[in-house]
C-alpha cells in the first residue's frame, strides 16, 4: 500500500528524507537507499505500508532479548528494505527485496485480531523485526500504538539508524529493543554497511536507554570489528552508559557478500571473559556452548536462568533477585508461567 511518508522536506525540485542518517535527497521518481521510500508528484510515499514480507510466533530469546519477559513467545513481522547495505547481511532477501512483490497486506486492527487469536502464551505482542523497522516507520507508529492502548507489548530489532524526532514519537509504544551495534568504528559502518559512522548508532542506544529496556548485539566479524582494543572501548561505552544492559556478542560465519571464515570460538570467549569484567550480563550467540548464554547473577556468580535451545528454567531468581544473595536482577516483566 502506497501512503505519504512521515518525516521529509522539500528542497527546491527535490525531497530530502529526515527519517533516518542517510539523508537521502531524491528527484521525482527516485527511491531512497532503504528502497522502500519513493518521490511521487513531489510528495515522498512509503511504498511497504502493511505489507509484509515475514509472520512467525518466535520465541522472545531469538530476536534475541533474554531479559525481557523470559520464556514467551511474540508475534514477529517483517517486511523489506534496509537503510544499511551490509556486506555480511543474514537477511539480505528481506533487506534488498521488492515491495512491489509482496502481496499481504496487514492493518494495524488486523494485528490485533491475530494477537487475540492466538494461545495466552503467544500473546505478549509484536516484534518489529527481519528486515530494518524504522524503514517501515508509518507502520510500526501506527501499529505500536493501538497495541499499546490495548494492553500488548512493541518490541522492535534494529540497527539503531533513525533520527532523533521520529525515535522520540515511536518511543512511548515501544516496550523493548535490541539494537545492533555493528562496530564501534565509523570506517567499518562507512566501507561495510554504506552508513554514515557509528555515533548515529549510539544516539538511538542512548535515547531508547533512557527510555524502555534495551539489549545489544555485536557482532563479531574477523580482522574487521573484532580488534582488542575496538571492543574494549565497546564494553567502556556501554558500562559507562549503563553496566546493566545485557550484551550478546554473536559469532559470525559467511553469509552474502562476505566471505571471511566464522570467528575462531577462542576469540568469542576471549570476548566473553574481558565483557564480563564490565557488564553485568554477557551473552554468545551462534556457538554451541550454552553457558555462554546462561544468565548468572552480576554480585555473586550464582546460575539464575538456564537457557537451552530457546527454552528457559528458573534456576536461581525469585521476585527478581537472586535467591543466593537478593542482588536485584534486571528483568522487564514476567517470566512465562511464573508471576513476579
Ligand atoms: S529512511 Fe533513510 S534510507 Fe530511506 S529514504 Fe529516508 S533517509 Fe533514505
């Protein structure tokens, strides 16, 4: 469905996108890096309004976030486009796909009819995710607030690129996120992702903090994002910000563009030791080792979730704190079947 977009100007013959970074100013007819933003009779249009490309009840630990209503599962949906144009993309038939191609079409009532329909445990609400959400902001705005007025959950997966006044609009209706921090240098974002640097990036981290919960991920490529001293001056950023917020470095292994072998697993638990000493929660994504995605309690090292697989078990917490020594744990609503 083909609607005005939010968040632009005319600029002389042409119109400059204030969605996101990337700026984009386009002439009639031209579309903008995302693909999905389009010049039409000198108004810029969304052209994936309610279309999607991608439904699942996923688990809440995929998208993935281990500390936001433990054990539930979320109504995903996806469509295409992408602000970024990343060379190891893992969703790269949804990021560079064609709106025109897909044929549902969702309303923002439509999601909530599904969400009524489905089991109790099914119904936390919607993740934002698959493919770059803020590229189908109208959407997302439009959707995230009935669910909000009704009593569901917005969850969005993001790499972080939007400006500041559409992400303060979105924000009230968005419960958690988990933003991707893709390096902390701008030559990588600039010569791997075609973005703009990565401060864009840390703005939206800072802003969405301050806001709802939030999770990062990192993922580690080798040679190009994974040098000691990038990812310690990561880990400083984030523990100066807010120690607390859970950090899942994933493993890297070739997809699309990029041909690179997978992270070497020494490097991963390298990583693992050095965050550790910083942050209160760690995470690894993508190894076998499913220790590296346990939970421990941040004062006293006592095993509080057990995760295998996306199952979970309450090892160690009880109303939030760690029953070995009550330190308070950070977890944002309950966790399923357990009421905290
Ligand atoms: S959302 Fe970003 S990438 Fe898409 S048209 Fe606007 S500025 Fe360009």
């Amino acid at each position: 469905m083909i609607r005005e977009a939010r968040y632009y100007q005319r600029q002389d013959d042409k119109v400059s996108c204030l969605l996101c970074p990337q700026a984009c100013l386009l002439q009639e007819g031209q579309k903008g890096i995302c693909g999905v933003r389009r010049v039409e009779e000198g108004k810029l249009v969304t052209l994936n309004y309610g279309l999607c490309a991608a439904i699942s009840v996923d688990p809440i630990e995929k998208k993935p976030l281990y500390h936001f209503f433990p054990g539930w599962e979320i109504l995903s949906l996806g469509t295409v486009g992408c602000s970024l144009h990343c060379s190891f993309c893992q969703n790269w038939s949804l990021s560079r796909g064609d709106p025109q191609k897909l044929q549902e079409q969702l309303t923002p009532s439509g999601v909530i009819g599904l969400l009524e329909s489905s089991p109790p445990e099914q119904q936390l609400g919607v993740a934002y995710t698959y493919n770059e959400p803020f590229v189908w902001y109208e959407f997302v705005r439009d959707t995230s607030e009935l669910l909000s007025e009704n009593g569901y959950r917005n969850v969005l997966v993001t790499n972080g690129m939007v400006n500041r006044e559409p992400l303060e609009e979105l924000l009230p209706f968005i419960h958690g996120i988990n933003i991707d921090v893709k390096a902390f240098r701008d030559d990588f974002y600039r010569r791997y992702c075609k973005g703009k640097g990565v401060k864009d990036i840390l703005r939206t981290v800072e802003i969405s903090a301050a806001s709802c919960h939030v999770e990062l991920t990192y993922l580690v490529i080798p040679t190009l994002n994974d040098d000691p001293a990038e990812v310690q001056e990561f880990i400083d950023w984030v523990a100066a910000l807010d120690r607390d917020i859970p950090v899942h470095f994933s493993r890297y292994s070739p997809c699309y563009q990029l041909d690179l072998p997978a992270t070497p697993l020494e490097t991963m638990e390298k990583i693992y030791n050095i965050a550790r000493e910083k942050l209160s929660y760690v995470y690894l994504g993508n190894v076998m080792d499913t220790d590296f995605s346990n939970t421990f309690c941040p004062n006293c090292d006592n095993l509080l979730l057990k995760r295998a697989g996306f199952g979970i078990r309450n090892m160690g917490l009880e109303q939030k704190k760690c029953k070995k020594c009550a330190a308070g744990i950070r977890i944002y609503g309950d966790i399923y079947g357990e009421k905290t």
